[in-house]
C-alpha cells in the first residue's frame, strides 16, 4: 500500500539559510499535518492543512510557513535557519480532518 | 489543555521479560482517541495502536498488550517476553480537537526500553 512519501529524507543547511521540505500524502487523503521533534523529544504540532486550507497552527515560528498544493501535497519552508532549527520533521495524513494520521518516514535536517 | 505523561523516562530489562510501559492522559474532550508509536534508532513512527475512548476491552496483538482504564485515565502497554529488537523509543499519544476544526497528536515525553540479551 502506498505511504507518506517525504522529500528529501536528509538535508543539511548552514544557519540563515532556507530549506523546503515535501510531503506526498497517501492519495486520496485531504488532510496533511507537519511534527516537529527535536533531538531527545517528543514530535510537537507545526500546522495541518485541510482541503488546502490551513486548519490549525501549533508552535511553528514565524520564519517558518506551509501550504498545501492543489494536488494535496504540502510543502514546509523554513527561513533564517537557526541551529536549534535542527530535528527530525515529520508529515502525516489522514483521510478527512478525524481520521487516524499515517506518519511519512521524516526529514532529518541538520542546521550547521 | 491536553497532556500524556509517560512517567518513566528509561526502562532497562534483560531479554525474555516482561515490561509495562505507563501512560497517563489528560483531556476535556468526550470523544478522542489514543496511541502507542514505536521509535528505533533509525527515526520513523511505527503505528503499534489506536483506541477509541469508547472502547475500553483490552487488546492483544501477538507479545504487546494494552490495558485502557478510562477510570484512571490510563492506557498502559505490555510486551510479553522482551526481545532486543524491542529497543527503542515508545510514545504515547492523544488526539486532541482543534480550534481550527482538526485534530492534533499530543504525545508524552517517550519511554526509552532498552532490552538487554
């Protein structure tokens, strides 16, 4: 069955720089969530997209904003990198706002 | 607000026994649900367990079990004779409503288990 597809898996950055992060959701789902987790923590809420609207935001800076596209794949850009920009980020998506989320692979970005 | 408290940050066993992992929940919402994610070292979220609050009949899946007491507020999960491949990170999670009109995952802090040959 197909997943949540992630691009690309790794990415290395050195600070101020910008990174964009993808997200393919498993076809036919609607909705697409963004986790951030840090290193040794749990994943926190970034944003989550509904229709290609944005439904909710949880602690995401505000060098950071998202978007999903009309093919409900989403994209998270991160600007003004920082060191502390560093963790793993993953991307989930379910079919309709309540539905069980299937979580992506993640992206490992390293800010040095 | 909703919270999952693991209270138990590292579990070290030695292979063959068995380990409880604790989870205890907060929530205002009627109706959520909660999960137990598997972390390896490798990075990625393995899905183990979703259950609706609704639904409190403990379940069992080959070596893992969760016990859910909505009395307590509690969803704990068993492995049945550890194996080192079961070292990892666990989490628990709960769906929390959103403002926005979706629904979020918050997790607790993890439970580390290291299983030891």
């Amino acid at each position: 069955a197909a997943g949540v597809i992630q691009s690309p898996r790794h990415l290395i950055k050195e600070k101020r720089e910008t990174a964009t992060l993808k997200c393919y959701p498993i076809p036919r789902h609607d909705t697409v969530y963004w986790y951030q987790q840090g290193p040794g923590q749990d994943p926190q809420f970034l944003i989550s997209f509904y229709e290609k609207m944005q439904s909710d935001k949880g602690s995401i800076p505000d060098r950071f904003s998202a978007q999903q596209f009309s093919d409900y794949h989403s994209e998270l850009n991160m600007s003004s990198l920082e060191l502390g920009d560093s963790a793993l980020y993953f991307c989930a998506s379910s079919l309709g706002a309540y539905n069980e989320q299937f979580f992506g692979p993640g992206t490992r970005l390293t800010v040095l | 607000a909703q919270k999952v408290t693991q209270a138990q940050t590292e579990i070290s066993v030695v292979e063959k026994e068995d380990v409880t992992l604790d989870c205890v929940y907060e929530t205002r919402d009627t109706t959520y649900y909660l999960f137990w994610y598997k972390q390896p070292p490798s990075g990625e979220l393995v899905f183990l367990i979703r259950r609706n609050s609704f639904d409190e009949q403990n379940e069992i899946s080959g070596r893992y079990s969760w016990n859910f007491q909505k009395s307590t507020s509690s969803f704990n999960f068993t492995i049945t004779a550890s194996q080192v491949v079961d070292s990892a990170v666990y989490f628990c999670a709960l769906s929390a409503s959103t403002q926005g009109g979706s629904e979020k995952l918050v997790f607790g802090k993890g439970t580390k288990l290291t299983v030891n040959p």
